[in-house]
C-alpha cells in the first residue's frame, strides 16, 4: 500500500516528536524544527505508518528522506514500500541496519553534502591551543571593543531578533539569491511560532541596546544540541566568534557536542565549518533499495 503523505502541521507536532525521540540515531534535518522551517522550500509532507514518520520532499525534486522512529521494533524485509525506493538524508546506523535486513538488496552512496558537524562544547567555550587561536583572539576582540550584553532568547525578544534578521538579509542582499531567501523564510517561520514550538532557545547579544546576534538552537539527544540558525551582524569585529562562544558557555552546561548542522556542498560554508574544528561527523548516505527479486 503507498504511503499517504500529507502536508506537515503544527496540529501534528507531538506526534512526530515522539518518534523522533525514539530514533537511536537522529540528526539534524530530522528535527521537527527543520522540517518546519524549510517546509515551504522542499515542499516537505509526511505520512505515518508502521510504527514509523516517513518523510518526502517534492522539490527541487521528489525523494523520500529515511524515516524516523524506533527503527530496532521494525521488521524492515515486510514494508513492502521499500521495494524499489531510493532514500537520502540516510544516517550511517540506518544504512547498515537496512543492509543487514535486506542482505543483497541495499546499495548505498555518501552524501557528502549532509554531512552534519559536531564539536566539543568545552572547545568551542575555552578555544584553547594553536587550532582555535584566530577565534580565541577575534573574541578577545569583540569582548574588548564593546560594551555588549548576552542574554537567553525569550519570547519578549523574539521581534527584535526577526528585526535584526530583516537587517541582515538586506545587508545581505538576500534577494539575490534564492539560497539565502529560502533561508530567510525558514528563521522567519520558526521564530514566528517560537510559542508553539517547545524545547527551542537561543542567545542574543545587543550593544546600545540594539540586538546585533542570535542563536536559535534546540535539543537533538541526551548529550547534544543542535544550532539551526546563527546570524550576527559583520560591523562587529568577532560577533560570530562572541556568539557562539557566549551561547555555549551560558546555555549548553548539560550538552557535551554540539551539531552545527551540514554545509550542503557549499564551499564558504565547509570552510567555516571545518576551521572549528569538528570532533566528529554525521554521515549521511542515498540508500537504494531493490525489490527482492533482483537481490544479488
């Protein structure tokens, strides 16, 4: 029988959640704030069956994501919708799960691209040693030039954050580029919905009053929290080094890794990533199944 897919609502959040709470290997597309957020931009829906939330994507082009739940109580050989399906955004656990499931019916490719990042929350709060010298002095920067104060994200300050982002987007002549604009529409609908969405926070920093950072991040497991969204703005010499370094070191005391989500192949973006120094990576693969009869 297909899948039933339908569009994601807010209506259906708890539900979802509670899979996802059960899934022994989550990452960060996989959040329900994700979804939410890049909703509109993939055209994403969702359907529930088999103890599972099975996730498509209408565009650019149509694929089915992995889907998320207990994955250790399903008995993957009997979903018939798997014959002949090509997953992506497929964890590494699910990867060889499947393999081992369905023997000789599994081929898998990474997915480079998806990737998540993941660091040491106590690096990325003390930047100690030669790796991390060039954030540490840019933050000694910014703690130096400024008078600025930190403070968690709370509902009251939610307007002036989506202010700062317009702000933001139209430094970055977002219009430009329909990366950046999709981007903009993401922050936009779960900042808008940040009542309605539990488990998010965030940090902000504001100089004369004015808020010129944010964070926007939420639990991913018991020992990881994931940054969906990080903007300051550049006028500020070290505002993305103060951010990050102040968020972490005044939110994420119970967290020991924090996931900063993929860099989409993007090369400023993998740059960035990559100079903070990840201890670890997501993996992520497109998972072809085959129908049992052509199994080799």
């Amino acid at each position: 029988m297909p899948l039933d897919f339908q569009p994601i609502r807010l209506a259906d959040q708890a539900r979802y959640r509670e899979l996802f709470a059960a899934c022994p290997a989550p990452t960060s597309d996989y959040t329900f704030a994700n979804l939410w957020g890049w909703r509109e931009h993939y055209l994403l829906e969702w359907a529930f069956e088999d103890g599972l939330a099975w996730i498509r994507q209408n565009q650019p082009e149509k694929a089915v994501w992995a889907p998320i739940g207990d994955w250790s109580r399903t008995d993957w050989a009997s979903l018939s919708c798997l014959a002949g399906l090509k997953l992506v955004r497929v964890p590494a656990p699910l990867k060889d799960l499947l393999a081992a499931a369905l023997p000789g019916r599994v081929s898998a490719e990474e997915a480079r691209e998806h990737f998540d990042y993941v660091y040491s929350v106590q690096d990325l709060v003390e930047l100690r040693g030669n790796k991390f010298h060039k954030k540490k002095n840019l933050l000694a920067q910014f703690l130096r030039n400024y008078a600025f104060v930190y403070h968690p994200m709370t509902p009251d300050c939610v307007e002036g954050v989506l202010q700062m982002q317009e702000e933001w987007c139209s430094w970055r002549d977002c219009e430009s580029g329909n990366t950046l604009v999709s981007e903009n529409e993401a922050i936009r609908r779960v900042l808008e919905n940040w009542d309605n969405m539990p488990g998010m926070f965030g940090g902000v920093i504001e100089v004369d009053k004015r808020i010129v950072a944010y964070t926007v991040a939420e639990r991913l497991d018991q020992k990881s929290l994931v940054i969906h969204f990080e903007k300051g703005h550049a006028q500020f010499k070290g505002i993305y080094q103060a951010i990050n370094q102040l968020f972490l070191a005044n939110e994420a005391g119970e967290f020991a890794l924090v996931n900063r989500e993929q860099d989409l192949d993007d090369p400023g973006l993998r740059k960035a990533k990559e100079s903070y120094n990840p201890v670890d990576y997501l993996k992520k693969y497109e998972v072809l199944v085959a129908p049992a009869q052509d199994a080799r």
